[in-house]
C-alpha cells in the first residue's frame, strides 16, 4: 500500500461519527484509554466501541498496548486490557500532492548549516535539495540515457511531481511547494530545481538534464535525457 493509499485509508475511516467521536476521545486524553472507558464517554455498547476502536488501530490511527486495569499483579489480578491512544505517525492526504513539510525541512537544515558554515542560506539549501534528490534516487541503475530519463521520472512520480512525456522531455505536472512558490517563487523553484538535478545526478554517467523553465501551471523544472 502506497503513502496516498494508507493515508486516504486512515482518514476516510473518520467518516463515520461514531468513530470520530471515539478518535477524538482517545485523543483529548493524557493517557491510553480501555474499550469501557470509551464506550461510556461516548455513549455506546462496549462491543461497539471495540470494533471502532480496532477499526481506527487497523488504519493506522490509533495504537494500542495491554494492561491490568485493577492495579493488581500476581495471581487473581485478572486479564489484561486493551489500551488506545493516538498514533504517532502524522497522517496528510492532499491533492494534488503538497510536501511543505519536506520543505520546511530541507529549509531549516539550510538555516542550521549557514549558522554553523557561515555559507549562504541559499547556498547551503541548494546542496542540501541535491544531496536529498541524490539520496531519494540512490540504487537506481541505468544503461543509457533514454533509461535514466524514464528512471528519473519514475523516482520524480513517487515524490509527487507527476511527470509527462512530452516529446522528448519530462514535464513535471505538479509542483509539491506549489503555496511557497507563488509566494517565494525564487526560492522554490531554486530548491525545486537543486533537488530535481540531484536525482539526475544519481544516474552518472548517463545523467538527464535538468533545466529551469517556468510555467505557470506545472513545476518550473524540465527533464531531458542525458548522453
């Protein structure tokens, strides 16, 4: 199951009302919560509320562990009880696919590293989107230039850039910093482009080309096949 599939999964299981209102308990409290606890603060039958409750945990929206409920050890202190809470994971469906936090990421390491280097922020951002576009295609193997291209498009499609054939190039359909970059439109697409130069950098020697061309309806980045 891919990102988009689990994540999709996992909200839609919201839909229903009976098991938001359960999230949203388990959620509002300090600690795990047992089927019972849930039930009554909601208002329904304990066999309900497990089978929500194990509906949420299936999703990946709750977690669960055991415990003895009585506070007791030993023999007689009874069975243990299933416990939820929320999940630790972040859960996001947006479409067309948006990553603001990989940008927010990719940026605070650029502030880290100029503070610490002294290099440029724009500098520093630039080689840490190419190191990251390097690291997301890394293993990928190609025997000639055509290859590499389709290769790339193939790693750019898993990170949301949507790719086109279009002739003899890729276009990028979608932008996953499509807000940043009509605000800071410098700024994105220099990221956008450092990032996507550094996934065709993976494929040496037969490297596509990664070249700046702005369009307002797509990534401002275009792919072509390398030698």
């Amino acid at each position: 199951m891919d990102d988009l599939q689990r994540d999709a999964a996992g909200i839609g299981a919201l839909a229903d009302p009976v098991r938001r209102d359960l999230y949203r308990y388990v959620c509002s409290q300090d600690g795990p919560v047992s089927r019972d606890q849930a039930a009554q603060a909601v208002g329904i039958a304990r066999h309900q509320a497990k089978f929500h409750l194990d509906r949420l945990e299936a999703e990946g929206l709750l977690e669960c562990d055991y415990a003895r409920l009585t506070g007791r050890s030993g023999p007689g202190a009874g069975r243990t009880s299933k416990r939820y809470r929320r999940a630790r994971r972040d859960i996001a469906v947006s479409l067309p696919r948006r990553d603001y936090e990989l940008a927010g990421r990719l940026m605070a390491d650029a502030i880290a590293s100029s503070a610490l280097t002294g290099v440029p922020v724009i500098e520093a951002l630039h080689q840490i989107a190419r190191d990251y576009g390097r690291a997301i295609a890394d293993g990928q193997r190609a025997g000639d230039g055509k290859s590499a291209l389709l290769l790339a498009a193939a790693v750019l499609a898993e990170h949301g850039y949507e790719p086109r054939r279009v002739d003899d190039e890729i276009h990028l359909a979608n932008c996953p910093f499509h807000a940043l970059a009509q605000r800071q439109t410098e700024l994105a697409c220099g990221m956008n482009h450092a990032l996507i130069s550094g996934v065709a950098e993976a494929f040496t020697p037969h490297c596509p080309r990664a070249r700046l061309q702005p369009h307002p309806d797509q990534c401002c980045v275009v792919v072509t096949a390398g030698d």
